[in-house]
C-alpha cells in the first residue's frame, strides 16, 4: 500500500499527537515516566516497522 508524503505527515503528526496526550494522563496517574517514555517508544517503533514498506521514498 502506499501513502502519500503528506498523508504520512499527517499521520505522524496524530501518532505525536497521541504520545502527548497518554504521556499527560499517565503522568496524572502517577506512573514512572521512564517506564511510560519505553512503552511509547517501543510502540512507535513497532508501528514503523509494520508501516516500514508503506512510507513512499524521498523524490
């Protein structure tokens, strides 16, 4: 599948998006935030790799 560049933006914009507002309600919660910082992270980077062959390359 492909995604144009600026669907792609879009996209990761939301997903920059998401990671703030979770960050905002977990730190209300108390949790450690290293701990929610590796659990964001680890998702991001299984995201990219399940959408790694759909990025469209640089022109």
């Amino acid at each position: 599948m492909w995604v144009s560049k600026k669907k792609w933006s879009d996209l990761e914009k939301r997903v920059a998006d998401l990671e703030e507002i979770i960050q905002d309600q977990l730190v209300l919660t108390n949790l450690d935030s290293d701990k929610i910082s590796e659990s964001i992270k680890d998702f991001i980077a299984h995201y990219h790799e399940a959408t790694r062959d759909t990025v469209p390359k640089s022109s």
